[in-house]
C-alpha cells in the first residue's frame, strides 16, 4: 500500500469507523477498523470508477442504443446501495467474526492452516505478487462453478434470474441481485478464501479487481479482446451472451460464458461461446423479465416469492434449466412450448405440451 492510501485508511478508521462501531457498541467485535475502512474505501474507489470510466464508455461505444435508461435506475440505485453501505458492513461485521470464530486468518493470511496456499508451498510468501494471481485463480476457478450452480439449482436460479432479468444492462447491473443470493455467494467465497489462506485486506483486493471486472463486462459497449485474448479474459461482447434472451429455436444457446474473470474455464469446461451478433438481454420467462417493472422493494419481493415456490417442491432441487408459473413454482423448460414462453403466454399450470391447465 503506498503511503497516501495507508493515512486515508488510518484517517478514515479513527474519525467515522471507531466511532460509528462504539456507538453500536460492535467494538472489538468486527474485526480491525482498518480493514473495514479499507473496505468501504475500495466500494468508494469502485463507484467512482463506474461512474466516470465505464459509464461515460457506455455513450462513446454502446452495444444497444436505447431511447432512455429508464430500467437502468434501479441498477445504479441498489449498486450505491450495495457498495456504500450493506457489502462492507455484511462482509466485516458478519463474515468476520464468522472467521474469527474458526480460527481467522489474521492480518497477514493462516500460514499455519493445513489448507493454506503457502503451508504447502512456503516459497510464495515471499513472492506476494505469486501468492496473489494463485489466489485469484483459486477464487475465480469456484466462482466459474457456483455460477453454473445458480443456474442449474432451481431455487437458486429463482434468485439469480433476478439478476438475468434486465433488459437495458450496463456498467451498474453487476450488482443487481437478490440479498439472499448475495449472501449466498458471500459466504461461498468468503468460506474459500478463510480455507485457502487468504488475509483480509487480500480479500479486499481479490472483491475489488473481480468485481471491477464485471462492472466493465456487464456494461453496455461493444468491446471484444481479440481471438486470442477473448479466450483468456472476459469481454463484454462476450459476457452479454451469457445475458442473451432465450431463443425457443436454439434453446441451450444462452446457456454459456460463465466466467467471471478468465473465460478460460468455458474453453476447458465446453460452455464458451464466441462469435455470436450482439444479442437483447432478459431471460424470456415472463414472470422473471416482469422485474423490469418494478422498484427496488417489489424486485427481491418477486425473486423472494420465486425462490420460496422453488425451495418448497421437489422441483425446486433437482438440477435442470426451468420457468415459473404464475404459483411461483418451478416448471422444466422440456415440458413446455418455448415459443409460448418466449411469447409471455406462460399458463398457471403449463401442461407438457405447453397449455395452459
């Protein structure tokens, strides 16, 4: 850390964080100070680069021109929301003492836990940069696979479709998402991260630079990395076809480009995609692209309700792509007529052969 960051740190712990942990009497329970000022100081750098990199990107280069950004505003408005205030206090007054209380990883990482990176190779502690790429590979490798599971897992999906079901993405819906898929996902990093070794403030930077990733692969531009290095890294041309709308003709095409940094886990595991036009975004479930009409509130009020039917059935657990009835209930897209999917025409209860009960 240069020393300009490290006195913002210091300054930023001593005067708002001290003071806001002893008023709710959380001191000594969440962890060091520091690491969360330097947590809600990353979430500030993180904004500031959406709003004046990526955006500003978004009207030079777009992938879609749209009339307005009107369905963009819910994005930006849970982005603040997410950054500035709930991930950081999530992450430090909750993931903390969670780590603390199975033996943590202290300030500089568990060199003695028998799953740490450096206790089976010692020599990366002296090559930072080293113990930091392996780490990332590590941590973006689980990402790729939960990614898969949130859409394979029934009421899993029914709270990440949440996130599927913008119709205008940009550089702010990376953050669109369902509270309980967040924590979701939270705990499965987090839990990653105390396994492997990883020290809080690494932690930090390993959030920063793949959550910056994706703000820049969610974004509205058309911007591809070359042949070669779109087979390496992701591209926003390349994520927004994970993002495709289904097509009933070519129904498994939009089941591709998982990753979040390296796309090279869709090159080795059969799931990449290249070479696709440019394609609108949304699921075509039209009880999941309906989120698109509602605020802040009725968007988890909707994913709540889908993951509710979904965990409560059977339905809900066994692994397969699906839609949701008009009950909430999972159905298996097998059993249905895709083109009256496509079309909105979903019945409360489709029948196999795709009408309604």
């Amino acid at each position: 850390m240069f020393a300009g960051w490290s006195h913002l740190v210091d300054w930023t712990s001593a005067h708002a964080i001290v003071p806001f942990l002893a008023l709710l009497h959380l001191s000594g329970l969440a962890g060091d100070p520091r690491e969360i000022a330097g947590a809600i100081l990353i979430s500030i750098l993180q904004v500031a680069i959406i709003a004046l990199v990526f955006r500003p990107l978004e009207s030079v280069i777009p992938a879609e021109t749209w009339p307005d950004r009107e369905l963009t505003r819910v994005d930006w408005q849970y982005t603040l929301m997410m950054l500035l205030g709930i991930f950081p206090m999530f992450s430090y007054l909750v993931l903390t003492p969670i780590g603390n209380a199975f033996g943590g990883t202290g300030a500089a990482g568990n060199d003695d836990s028998p799953s740490g990176i450096v206790h089976w190779v010692p020599a990366l502690n002296s090559h930072p940069l080293a113990l930091f790429l392996v780490y990332y590979v590590i941590y973006d490798l689980v990402y790729y696979w939960m990614h898969r599971l949130q859409h394979a897992l029934p009421w899993w999906w029914a709270l990440h479709s949440m996130h599927h079901s913008t119709r205008q993405m940009s550089c702010w819906t990376n953050d669109r998402g369902s509270l309980v898929d967040g924590f979701l996902q939270s705990m499965v990093l987090a839990g990653v991260g105390l396994l492997i070794g990883v020290a809080p403030t690494e932690f930090a930077w390993l959030m920063l630079l793949g959550e910056l990733v994706q703000n820049f692969s969610h974004a509205n531009v058309r911007v591809r990395f070359g042949p070669v290095l779109d087979r390496l890294f992701v591209s926003p041309v390349f994520h927004r076809l994970h993002h495709m709308l289904m097509d009933p003709d070519r129904p498994t095409l939009h089941n591709c480009n998982f990753g979040q940094v390296f796309s090279i886990w869709d090159s080795l595991f059969g799931t990449a995609l290249h070479g696709e036009p440019i394609r609108p975004t949304g699921v075509g479930d039209p009880m999941v692209d309906a989120d698109n009409e509602k605020g802040l509130t009725g968007l988890h009020w909707a994913a709540f309700r889908r993951f509710w039917g979904a965990v409560t059935c059977k339905a809900g657990w066994r692994l397969g792509e699906v839609a949701f009835g008009a009950d909430y209930r999972p159905v298996s897209v097998k059993e249905i007529d895709l083109h009256a999917l496509e079309g909105g025409r979903l019945g409360e209860h489709p029948s196999p052969n795709g009408s309604g009960a």
